[in-house]
C-alpha cells in the first residue's frame, strides 16, 4: 500500500502526465490495491487518470492490473 505522500505524488504525477513516475509509483502495488486506491474527491486512480491525464497514464495503469472499482 502506498503512503499518504506517495498518494500525493501518484496525483501530481498524473496531473503531470508523467508516465515513468506513475510506472514507478505503483509498480509494487497489487492489482486489487491499485484499483481500490483512493485520491482526491472520492476518484479512483483509474478515474483521476482518466479525467485528468494522457491515455498513456492510463495504459500504464491497466497494465498493472487497474480495474473499474466502485468506491463505497
């Protein structure tokens, strides 16, 4: 699981659209806990990213096994 910091980074990077970081930041995270992983507004990374970022951002994180995931 990440840190509240590295949360934070995973948002700014995708706001930067920084692939490599995003890469980085949930390369040991578990397909179930990248889906489920919650930022800002209620929003999932897969949605943040889809909202805010490039269809690589995406990618990347589909990859890594990022599922639709309903947040309670």
């Amino acid at each position: 699981m990440l840190s509240d910091d590295q949360t934070t980074e995973l948002q700014f990077a995708i706001d930067a659209d920084d692939t490599a970081e995003v890469r980085r930041l949930v390369g040991g995270l578990a397909a179930r806990e990248l889906s489920s992983l919650q930022l800002y507004g209620n929003h999932t990374v897969l949605m943040y990213a889809l909202e805010r970022s490039s269809p690589e951002v995406v990618k990347a994180l589909l990859e890594r096994g990022a599922t639709p995931f309903e947040l309670p």
